[in-house]
C-alpha cells in the first residue's frame, strides 16, 4: 500500500480531515509557511502513527494468572485421574502398577502404597480436584475421592479423603511425581456461618404468605393473580429449567429488611426424565411499600 501523498488524499483516506485542509488560511509570509509546514509534519506523524497502530496486532486477552493457567488445569486433570487408579485396589496388583505408571514420571516408587485386607476391594466412584498451588519444580493439587470397599458382595462406604498429589512440569506436560499425602478436608459444613439479617415478625409473617401465593401463582401460570401481587402488572420471572414441573409448594424462609426482602419458597419438582422428585427453593423478592407488599421478582431458576 502507498502512503498518502499529501493533504489532497487525505480528503479521501480521512474524511474528518479534509474540511481542516481546504478551510487552511491562503499563505502571506514566510514565517506562516514555516509553522504550517511544521504543523503538517506532526500532523501526518500522528496519521502514521495511527495507522501503524492499526496494522500492529494488539493483545486483546491477557496472559491469565496463575489460578487460570492451562498447566494448572493439566495438572489438576492428571491428579484427579491417578489419584482415582491410586486409590483402585483389585487382585491384579500388576495391572494397577501399569496402569499408575501412565501418569508418573520415571522411577517413582508406589509399591505397596494402598493395603486392603484380603478379599476386599476398593475402588473411586467420584473423585474431583479441589483446588492447586505452585511448588518448587512444580504443582501440587488437592483431590477428593469418594472411596466404596467391597467384600463378599457386600459394599461399605470407605468415606471421603482428600490428598495432596504432587505434579511435575516437564516439558512435554505433566507427570505425578511422587506419592500423594493425605490433608484435612477443604469442607466447612457443621461451622457457624453467616446468615442474613432477620426480619421482624411483623414483615416476615405477611411476606410469607404473600410469596407463598406468588409462587403457587407462578407454578399455575395465574397471570391475574401475580399481577395483582405484583401491584398492577406481573412481576419479572425467570421459570423453571425447560421439562420441570413443580408438584407442590411448601415452606417460606424470609430475610431482609423492610425495603428489601427475599423470601425462599421450597418447592416440589419433577426432571424431564426418571421418577425422583427434589424440594427446590424459589426466591421471591418483595418490597414494602405504602400500599403493602408487592412482589418484585420470583426466580425459579430458568431463563428469563
């Protein structure tokens, strides 16, 4: 391509410019040409400037950090997958060997690492990293696993166990190098948590029932009566997941203050397929206002 060759082709190349060079002052001295002339050195330095800027690829993504790199994600994928053989015990303790040194580098030693008693068998039924973090030479990555013992045909539930596995970075990937050690379960479940601010008696009662009958509304599609909860018009409402339908509407926890509260309705739900039913919760956001209680929001966890 070649470059603009003056003021004239910049009415064509750049539009917004061509008014400024046919509106230029005629020249009447020589100091004036010499400003002029300067000014349209900086002018087309800018222009190329800009081009060039245009031309030149400009890194739209950056570099992600640390906890979204893609060895990270290889090294927590590898983990999960050993730690599931690691924790498979069967007769054919050669066959495990086989199948362990497929994620370890050369020379890692795993000879008698698991033990069961004689005529049990372990193996995985879930296993999902937890969580990684960058060591000296390389990663390592929290598991957990869901372990089931089996003997005489009978199953025992082994628990779950969380272990550390440690992952090298070579260069062609990434490899276990060494055997996993067990670490405290990354689960907060039985600890006192926070909860929302409650809701005086007073609100909480009538918002219960008033999202009680938004929800009941909302599941039959009673356009007339969620309007009027509503005041005046339907609230906004994102349905239930395509092929669900809902059985039945229970119990209402409601929080929040005055200006805002949330209510959550347990609901009783169906899948597209199979004969198993599930106690969801539907929120309802509600407002109080001069004229009462009105029904913002119901989310039954659906599109919009």
């Amino acid at each position: 391509m070649s470059e603009p060759a003056g003021p004239a082709s910049a009415g064509v190349l750049f539009p917004e410019l061509a008014d400024a060079f046919e509106a230029a002052p005629p020249v009447r001295s020589r100091s004036s040409r010499v400003l002029r002339v300067a000014a349209r050195v900086v002018l087309w330095g800018l222009i190329a400037a800009g081009a060039m800027r245009g031309l030149l690829p400009t890194p739209t993504n950056p570099e992600p950090g640390p906890a979204g790199h893609p060895v990270d994600r290889r090294a927590e994928a590898v983990a999960a997958a050993f730690l599931r053989e690691y924790l498979t015990v069967g007769d054919d303790r050669a066959a495990r060997a086989r199948r362990l040194s497929q994620f370890t580098v050369a020379g890692t030693d795993l000879r008698s690492s698991v033990s069961v008693p004689a005529g049990v068998t372990q193996y995985v039924d879930h296993v999902v990293a937890a969580g990684s973090g960058p060591v000296a030479g390389g990663i390592e990555v929290t598991v957990l696993a869901h372990v089931l013992q089996v003997r005489s045909g009978a199953y025992r539930d082994g628990g779950t166990l969380a272990f550390v596995v440690p992952v090298a970075v070579l260069p062609r990937g990434v490899a276990v190098r060494s055997r996993p050690r067990p670490t405290v379960l990354p689960i907060a479940s039985g600890m006192p948590g926070s909860r929302p601010q409650a809701t005086p008696t007073v609100l909480s009662r009538p918002a219960s029932r008033v999202a009680r009958q938004a929800v009941a509304a909302f599941v039959a599609a009673d356009e007339t009566t969620l309007a009027r909860l509503g005041g005046g018009r339907p609230p906004s409402a994102h349905p239930l997941p395509a092929g669900w339908h809902a059985s039945g509407v229970g119990a209402v926890d409601v929080t929040g203050t005055h200006g805002a509260l949330v209510a959550q309705v347990a609901v009783r739900v169906q899948p597209p397929t199979g004969q198993a039913s599930y106690t969801v919760p539907v929120r309802v956001d509600l407002a109080a206002g001069p004229s009462g209680l009105t029904v913002r929001r119901i989310n039954g966890g659906g599109p919009p």
